[in-house]
C-alpha cells in the first residue's frame, strides 16, 4: 500500500484501498449563499416597488393628481352654475308693467282672452291686443298655452310672462317690436295663482344657491 495525497484535498492523506477512490467536488455552500443573497435582493425589490404602489394609489402623487382634477371640475361646474343661474345680474329682469302681452284664444270657448286679459292687467301687466287667435294657432294649441316673443325676449321677458301661466311653452320669433304673444290652449283653465307667480318671480329674480355639503366640491 502507498500514501497519495491527490490535489484539492486540503493536505490530508488519504489511504486508498480497494478499487474506490475519494470523488473530487467543489465545495457547495458558496454557490447556496450566492443564491440566498440573489433571492433576497429580489424579495427587497418587490416588497419596495408595492410600497410605492400603495402610496401612489391612497397618498401620493396618484391621489394629489385625481384631487386636483376634482377641483378643477368643481370650479368648472360652480362657474357654468353660476352663469346659469345669474342671469339677472348681468341684465336686471323687466318688472311686469314693462311688458305688453297680447293675448289671444286658440280655443273653442269663448270670452278667454278678455277674462286673461283683465286678470295681467291687474297683475301689473300691460295688455295690446285681446282676441282669437291667429290661423296658425287657432285649435292647434294641445298645452295650456304657448309664449311668443323676439329672439332678445327668450332670457328676460318670455321668463317673467311665463311665471303667471305653469306649463305653456316658451317660443320666439323675428318679430321687430318687444311685444309677447300670450296663446291660450285647449287645457288652459285660469293663470297661476296670485301667491303661487309672485312666488315663482321672486325666485326668477332671485336664484337660490344649490345646497351645500352634498357631492365632492
């Protein structure tokens, strides 16, 4: 027997007997700690990448952005409310004595247009010309009735005229002059109460504020 000391065993002597001899590998535990450390760097990596997600999504910059644009939509949305509802404080609304209405019966009962008549003239309204309808309206009028007016009457005047009869439309025409055309229709039965147009033309004048406190503005 001989005493063999093979390359990479550390200096130790090994005796070989038989026909076996000692399996020469690279340690293992480097190649593990490589790996372990690799696997760690990952896991860091991934938990660091969510942590910015969420702070994106519940209080970064994703949720500073979406509330900028919610403001700026509110103040778009209060700016058209605002210009929507303030017409008058551009344009004072004309009071009813500076109005004249003429009004006409589309209907086949008679004595409406007269009974009307009195009832805005009492009302403060000026009143022109009181009789049937013209052929284009006479027995065509299905509503309560319908308001004429020039193109420059539609944000003032048709407004004011229409508080005293609920439900007539309101249409325009070329007419030169600034007098309104009161049409009584087939379910005409009587004007809007006293209490109940001073009511509707106090808050024409006078718009209310949508309530606060209510959606995200």
């Amino acid at each position: 027997m001989s005493m063999l000391t093979p390359p990479g065993m550390g200096g130790k002597k090994y005796r070989i007997t038989g026909d076996r001899y000692p399996r020469m590998r690279r340690p293992r535990h480097r190649r593990r700690i490589a790996l372990t450390l690799v696997a760690a760097v990952c896991v860091l990596g991934l938990i660091g990448w969510g942590s910015l997600q969420l702070i994106d999504v519940f209080g970064g910059k994703g949720s500073t952005a979406q509330a900028a644009q919610d403001k700026k939509k509110c103040r778009e949305s209060g700016s058209s409310s605002r210009s929507d509802a303030e017409p008058a404080a551009d344009k004072p609304l004309p009071k009813p004595g500076a109005l004249t209405v003429n009004v006409y019966n589309a209907t086949p009962r008679a004595g409406l247009a007269k009974r009307t008549a009195d009832e805005l003239q009492k009302r403060g309204f000026k009143i022109g010309k009181v009789g049937n309808a013209p052929a284009a309206y006479d027995k065509k009028v299905k509503g309560t009735g319908i308001l004429l007016g020039p193109k420059a009457a539609a944000a003032g005047p048709l407004k004011v005229l229409a508080t005293q009869l609920a439900g007539a439309e309101q249409k325009t025409d070329g007419r030169k002059g600034a007098e309104l055309d009161l049409i009584i229709g087939t379910t005409f039965k009587d004007l809007t109460a006293p209490k109940d147009a001073g009511k509707s033309l106090a808050l024409l004048a006078h718009p209310s504020p949508p309530p606060g406190g209510t959606g995200k503005c």
